[in-house]
C-alpha cells in the first residue's frame, strides 16, 4: 500500500509553531519514517498544486497540521480529487502528545521530500466548508474585493484568493452557517478549530420539553441564545473589519466608508449577482 | 359526608411585608417555631394550613400574612432535599414581570423571555448569578410553560420567583408530582415591573449540602426496564419452552398491561437503596413474582365474571378452554413462588417474602368470595359493603408488590406499617376510579354489567331503590339500550360526581398515610406513584 505522510509547517503564517514543527520532524526522522514536508499548504495550493499531486495519488494520505477540519476543506479547495484516498488529518500538536498514535505512522520509506513555497505573496483567503455552505451568497456579497464568485450551479466558489485583505476574517463572521474559514485566523470559531454548529429546528421548544429530557433541552436553549447574541456581535466585528480594509485600499469609488452606500458601489463596479467576472475593479 | 370534608379556605390578603429586615424576621421565626417539629417533605395544603394557624397562635401579628407563612413553612420542609440536588439539575423561574416593561429589548419563545442581560432590571443579574452555580433559568409568562415543565415529570427541583397568588396556582401541581420547590415571592402582585427580594433569593440559590443525591426514581426508564422483563426471551429464560402449558403461562405474561404491581416494588427498592446495592437478578425475579400472581388472578376472574375480552384481546378461557384457563392460573400461582423460594434474597427474607404473598393471596381470595357469594343474592350492596370488597380484593395486590420492596429494600417495621395502609386507601381509590370509567361513556360500556360491585350503584341504590333494581334486572336481561340509560341516569342523580368526590377523598388519604414518613426519597415516591396510578 502506498502511505504517505505530509508535514505543513505553515512558514507563512506560524499556526504551527517552529518547535512543533522541528520536534515532528525528529521524531519522524529518529524512527526512520519518511515524510514530505511542506512549507506552507495555504500557498501551495493556489499558487503551486502541481507539487502536492502526491497526496491524491497515494492510497492513504497522512496530512500533519494545523486544524484538521481547515486542511480538509484547504484540500477539497484545490480541486484535488482525493476520492480514491484514504485521508487522515491530524493537529501537529496534538499529535506530538500522543506517543501511541506516532508509533502507529508508517510509510515503509525513509526519504523526505520538501515542498517548497517562494512566493511573496502571504498566503490568507477564505476556505469554505461545503459540508456546511447552502450557497446563500452572503458571503459573496459581503465581500468588496470580488474574492468569491458563483459557478452556473450556483455554487460559491473561492475564485480569487490572492484578492483577500491580510487578517481580514469578516466574512466568515457574516457567514450564517460557520462554513468559512481561514485556517491561519486566531479565534477558533473562525481558523476551523471549533466545529461546534447550532442548527436550529422547527420543534416547538414546548413539545421538546414534554417528549425529550428537559435539561438538555434547555441547556441547548441557552446555547442557541448565546449563539445567537455572538452571531449578532460576530456581524458587528465583520462591518468593523471590512470597514478597515476599506480604508486601506486606493479605490475611493469601490470602498467607499459609507456602508448605506456599499451594494451600489458594489454592482456599479462588480456586478452584484457576480455575472460580471471582472472584479479586478477592486 | 365525604362532600364535605373540602377545606374551606380562609379569605386572606396577598400581603407581603416591604422590607427584606421583616421577611428575614419571619423566616427566623419560623425556622425556630418548626426546628422543634419533625418535617419531611412533600407538604400537603392541609399540613402547611395547620402549621401556619399554629404559627400564629403563637405570634398574632403576622395573622395578615397567612399565604406567605405557608410559602415560607413550605421552603423550609424543602431546602434540605433541594440543598442537596446539584444546581445543574434545578430550574430557576423568574416572572417576566420583573422586566423593565417599556425598553426591554429581549426576544421571546415559547418558554418564555430570552433576556440579554442588558441590565435595565434585576432579571439579567440574577439570571447570571444562577447560570454561573449551574442554574437552568426560565423567564416565563403565566403559568403555561411551568405547568408543562412540572407535568413533564422530568424536573427534579424548582426554585420559582412569584406573586403569592401565582405560587397558590401553581402548589398543587408541585405537590402532585411532589416536586421539591422553593419559593421567592414578589413584593408587589400588580404584574408589573415586579420587584423581588434580592436577599433572600441570594440567600436560597447557593444552598448546598454533602447530601449524596442519586436522583429520583425514574418511573418512566423502570417501567422500561422491567418491560423488558416481560418479552418473550427473557420469560423463557426463567421457565423454558419446552411444553405447551409453559408456552400458554408465558404469552399470557406477556400480553399488555401496565405493570403496576413490578414498577411499586421496583421503585420502592430504588428509592431505599442506591443501586449498586441492589441485586438485579434478585428484583427481576420478584417482580416477576408478583406479576405471576396478579396475571394467575385475571385468568381465573375472567372466568368468573365470564369476561371473554381482555386488554382488546380474547380472554384465556376464550382462546383456549375453561380447564385450560384454570391451569394456567394455577401454574402461574405455582411460579410465582418458584421466583420467590430461588430470588436469592436470603433465607430471612425470603421467608418474610413468603408470609407476605401468602396473606396477600389469602386476603385476596377472602374479598373475592366475598363478592362471588354476594352474587348468588341478586340484591344490591350498601357502599359501606362495596367500599370493602373494593379494599379486600384490590389493596392485597398492592400491599405484596409493596411490601416486597420495602423487604429487599431493608425497610423497617414504621414503612411496613404505613404501607398496609397506603394500599388499603389506594386499592379504594383504584377501584373508584375503574367503576368511574365504566361509567365514562354511555356508548362504550362493555366492562359494565350486573356482575360487578359498583359504587356508583350502590349510591344510586340508597337514593331510589325501587328504580335501581329495575335497571339491574333489565341490563342482566341484557335488553337493548339499559346500559346507556342506566348511564344517563345516574348522571342524572349525580352519583357519578359522588363517585368522583370519593375519590378524591381517598386520593387524599392515601397521601395523608404519609405524614409520618421520614425518608424524602420515599415518601415522594409513594406520592408519585399515587397521582400517576390514580391519575
């Protein structure tokens, strides 16, 4: 069976700290255990993917990291076909606490391989996790840099990720369903970490509390609130951030500060329902 | 007589005193004017009633404030039980009328509002305060949603803020499903921008004590459990499948019901004993055996009262023959000792488990041929009469699944003594409310017949003779439409509300038996079991 193993160091970005990074690599090593090294997925994946076509061609694939949930959805971004693949993901230093789990990576290689990142370009763009997105376009609107785009199925597509503002997260706060996310972000309900999703449903709380057990159910009331309240909170940040990557950029016409003004602005210069490919306006 | 015996209550003013220094007084003297009583909760009204007119002999001040009294006598039976429920498992309800009625900027649901904390009232602090301990919080409006939370069956203990008269409406139900509670009340009644004593609730919500609380008893998971007991498997397992008759034995003790008699023993057991301590092979096999008596009872009674439909199915006697049927019930008789002679409770007990379900079946036989001879006599019975066969052939049943709890259970002679009579009432009240449903419904009234002693008969017997006697002749005729009639009429004459009078009456002594109880665990669950068994 061809095994891999693939180490992210996240060079541009430090999600994964140096000393995460060294000690996975020794312990690899002292077990004589090969493994591909990558400098950093984030901008391999739209800058260089060729280098990557490894983990989709072997039969099981060992991705080492930041946040699993992050680098799956990094690689469903790429377009990589890993259907014929058995992947695994797991966080670099999670895994470094767990001997038993170490001892259980093999490759039956002893060569590393690096794949290497030299672009200048600092890797930050939206993820999305299509377990999660309904293709609502709110993101898509939200955003006044033309990162996203919709394909003629209607699905939201991450179309031009070096458009991005650097540490700009807002629209994964805008987003309803937490399906965005960017891997190299601080806070976990936004970097992928946290997978905790309130779905709300149709059931009348009242029948919940006659058929189901009433604690749960109003524990999970009180966690939908306070999801709610930070959804809210979240939405605040969102136009706080946007507004600042705004006031960042040249384009006086695009971006303007006024947020009554913003969907004109937007459709004038991009077209809102997205049929104007062209956003290199902003 | 039993009309009559209502308590009446006495006119008194919603009246709670303004300041925290004079409610912290009452509740100080009243701690001391009960520390020399012996108090286990459930309360019933009656109980707090007499307390709190005791109370004021004593201090006639306070003879205005007799509502709040009972709130605060009520509280104090509770708070060592509730002191002793973790905070995750109670349920704090605030009344939305503490909020600031012009700028409240809360959402509502269902249950209630949905507060932000925005600190316009008093709700978002207290609101925090509890969830920090682990407190579940309710801002609800009206008593709908508490009633739902309190019926659900579910809720181990409340902690309720309130006007006096909200707690009024809402005491009854905590008390049916004796549901340990406390009580804040409001200073103001008006519903609006309601104010509460913040001491005192500050006073209550931390309350903790090392008691070891497992919860209560779970009527509903042991009722599924010992469901369980009784698929076709698990009876094979006890008595095989090997022979025809053991074959009949066990799909009769399968068929429906609602297994009373195993859940009382099996609950009665958990609420004196944790259950590590208790030995599952042991409890299944005397719950069994109780069932194994009470099923050998039906087959034998449907032959006697020549009832060929049970639980919407043909009687045993009508699938198979009347000889086959007596056998069944004999072989069902003889396991039920088998389970109880190789229970491996021990010699001690089991010897008590024997003269228990021996009396038990002999009392039972008693009532029984009281009634089979009464039969031969075609005359109606005084109430005094029917109220007895009522006892004699129904409290047995319960007394052996009761008893055989309490003996696993390690009980001591005072709950042996209160369970006697807690059955008697209960098998009173049972059998009211079962001739109360045969008379429920003049279009679908199979079960009623001239066979049965009935209550409500024998009260319409003792008003108009004459014409009760022409109806019973006419339904053991089995003419067209005397049923319905008969139903008709003793509406008519309210005998069915006197019925039903009566059975709150014994309702009310079945819990009143329970006065002297001591152990929380069991006296709320005998009063569980009461409401839901008569319910």
């Amino acid at each position: 069976m061809n095994q891999n193993i693939f180490v992210c160091g996240c060079e541009r970005g430090g999600k994964v700290s140096r000393e995460t990074v060294t000690a996975l690599k020794n312990k690899l090593e002292e077990r004589n255990t090969g493994y591909t090294y990558i400098e950093d997925m984030c901008g391999c994946i739209p800058k260089n993917p060729q280098d990557l076509v490894d983990i989709k061609n072997s039969d099981r694939s060992v991705i080492i990291g930041c946040q699993p949930r992050a680098m799956q959805c990094l690689l469903d971004y790429a377009i990589f076909c890993t259907c014929g693949t058995e992947m695994e993901y797991y966080n670099a230093d999670k895994l470094l606490e767990d001997e038993n789990l170490l001892s259980k990576l093999e490759t039956g290689k002893d060569s590393i391989t690096t794949v290497e990142y030299k672009e200048d370009w600092k890797p930050w763009y939206p993820v999305i996790d299509y377990n999660r997105c309904t293709s609502c376009m709110k993101c898509m609107n939200f955003c006044l840099f033309g990162v996203y785009d919709k394909d003629p199925d209607g699905k939201v597509l991450v179309t031009n990720p070096s458009n991005c503002k650097d540490l700009c997260p807002a629209c994964a706060r805008a987003c309803p369903e937490q399906a965005i996310i960017f891997p190299k972000h601080h806070e976990s309900i936004i970097n992928g970490e946290n997978d905790v999703v309130v779905v709300a449903d149709g059931d009348s709380i009242l029948d919940k509390i006659q058929n189901e057990d009433v604690y749960q159910v109003l524990s999970q009331r009180r966690k939908s609130f306070s999801a709610s309240l930070l959804k809210t909170e979240q939405l605040k940040i969102a136009e706080e951030e946007r507004r600042s990557c705004c006031a960042d950029t040249d384009d006086p016409d695009c971006c303007s500060d006024d947020s009554s003004a913003k969907k004109d602005n937007k459709s004038e210069c991009c077209g809102d329902t997205g049929e104007n490919k062209d956003s290199s306006c902003c | 007589m039993f009309l009559n015996t209502e308590i009446k209550d006495l006119k008194i003013e919603n009246n709670v005193p303004q300041k925290s220094e004079e409610l912290r007084m009452m509740r100080f003297l009243i701690d001391i004017f009960l520390s020399k009583k012996n108090i286990t909760p459930p309360l019933l009204k009656e109980d707090v009633l007499s307390l709190s007119a005791e109370f004021i002999k004593e201090h006639h001040d306070y003879e205005k404030y007799q509502k709040l009294l009972a709130v605060i006598i009520n509280n104090y039976a509770w708070k060592p039980v509730v002191s002793g429920i973790p905070y995750n498992r109670r349920i704090l309800l605030l009344p939305q009328c503490m909020k600031n009625m012009t700028d409240c900027p809360a959402e509502t649901d269902e249950l209630g509002l949905i507060c932000e904390e925005c600190g316009l009232c008093s709700i978002g602090e207290i609101k925090n305060q509890a969830e920090k301990l682990g407190y579940h919080v309710i801002v609800s409006e009206g008593t709908t949603a508490v009633k739902l939370l309190l019926s659900s069956g579910q809720v181990e203990c409340v902690i309720g803020v309130g006007c006096l008269e909200s707690f009024e409406r809402s005491f009854p139900l905590t008390v049916k499903e004796a549901v340990p509670s406390l009580a804040i009340p409001l200073f103001n009644y008006d519903c609006k921008n309601s104010v509460v004593d913040l001491e005192w609730l500050k006073e209550i919500l931390p309350v903790k004590n090392d008691f070891q609380w497992n919860g209560w008893v779970n009527l509903d998971n042991t009722r599924s459990k010992i469901q369980s007991w009784f698929k076709l498997t698990s009876l094979e397992e006890l008595f095989g499948n090997s022979v025809e008759s053991v074959n009949i034995a066990n799909n009769w003790l399968t068929k429906g019901g609602k297994r009373w008699r195993p859940l009382i023993m099996v609950s009665l057991c958990q609420a004196l004993c944790s259950d590590k301590q208790l030995n599952s092979d042991t409890i299944r096999k005397l719950a069994v055996s109780v069932e194994c008596f009470h099923k050998a009872s039906l087959v034998h009674d449907d032959i006697a009262d020549n009832d060929s439909v049970r639980y919407g199915k043909p009687t045993l006697h009508e699938e198979y023959d009347i000889p086959v049927a007596l056998n069944t019930g004999d072989l069902l008789t003889g396991y039920g000792y088998q389970m109880i002679a190789g229970s491996g409770a021990g010699d001690e007990k089991i010897t008590k488990l024997l003269s228990i379900a021996t009396k038990g079946h002999s009392d039972l036989c008693l009532g029984q041929g009281e009634e089979l001879l009464w039969r031969n006599k075609s005359s109606v019975l005084s109430t005094e009469k029917v109220l007895k066969i009522f006892s004699d052939k129904t409290s047995p049943a319960f007394e052996v699944a009761l008893k055989f709890g309490a003996v696993i259970g390690g009980a001591g002679q005072q709950l042996m003594d209160i369970l006697g009579d807690y059955s008697k009432t209960l098998g009173i009240a049972y059998q009211i409310k079962d001739d109360l449903e045969d008379f429920s419904d003049e279009k679908n009234s199979s079960d009623l017949n001239a066979y049965h002693p009935s209550l409500i008969t024998a009260i319409l017997n003792e008003k108009m003779p004459a014409k009760t006697n022409e109806y019973m002749i006419a339904i053991q005729k089995g003419e067209k439409n005397s049923v319905a009639e008969f139903i008709s009429w003793a509406k008519e004459q309210r005998a069915i509300d006197e019925a039903g009078a009566m059975l709150e009456y014994y309702k009310q002594q079945t819990l009143e038996v329970l006065v002297g109880l001591e152990n929380v665990n069991v006296k709320v669950l005998l009063y569980r079991l009461a409401n839901r068994i008569l319910s």
